[in-house]
C-alpha cells in the first residue's frame, strides 16, 4: 500500500476522533438523539443535492454529513469501520444493471433482461 493510502488512513483516523470529542464537548451525544441527527443529515444531504445540482464542490457538504454521521454511530457505541463493514458485506456480492445512471439490484422486480444486462 502507498504512503498516500496510510497517512489518509490515519488522518481519517485522527479526524474521526477530533469529531467524536467535539460531539461530546458540545453535549451532542447525551443531549441529542437519533431522530434530531438524522433530520441533520438529512438537512446536509440536501445542501450536498443543491451543490452537486449546481457543479459545485460538495466536499464540505460530505464532510458535514460524515460528521453527522460519527455522532450517530457514536451514540450507539458503533465505529465507522463497523458500519462499513457490514455494508460492503451487504453489497459484495450483489449483481444488477444500471438504470438511468443507477444501480438497480437483481432481485429488485425489473422487466427481464438478458444475463449481458447484468454487472457482475
């Protein structure tokens, strides 16, 4: 692996930690819940919509739902890597074709196709 991969590796670490702390300094993991963290996100969600919409640059935009979502996975005592983990076990095997620029899954219920129209 790069030098590039391993200090990314370890500043999405240390970020990740800086982020936790903030969270709980600012009592936004005792004195928020679940429900009002996702209304965030989903309010950045819709800032990272706008952005993309208009070509502009959405970094800020997925960093803040990143920091939503840390505070979500904090207050369940989960980690990211978890969480990751159980979504590409998830997808890893999982075939379909695109559609109008989006994954559709195999078992979603789409006309039939030839095997050529699925991605492996």
């Amino acid at each position: 692996m790069t030098p590039q991969y391993w200090q990314e590796n370890g500043d999405l670490v240390m970020y990740t930690e800086k982020i936790k702390q903030w969270h709980h300094d600012r009592n936004l993991i005792a004195g928020s819940d679940d429900k009002s963290q996702f209304a965030k996100l989903i309010q950045e969600a819709g800032e990272l919509s706008d952005n993309i919409c208009k070509g502009r640059d959405v970094r800020d935009d997925i960093g803040d739902m990143m920091v939503v979502l840390i505070n979500i996975a904090e207050r369940n005592k989960l980690t990211l890597t978890e969480c990751l983990e159980v979504a590409y076990n998830d997808i890893k095997d999982r075939r379909g074709r695109m559609v109008d620029g989006v994954f559709v899954k195999e078992s979603d219920d789409l006309p039939p196709l030839s095997r050529e129209d699925f991605i492996e």
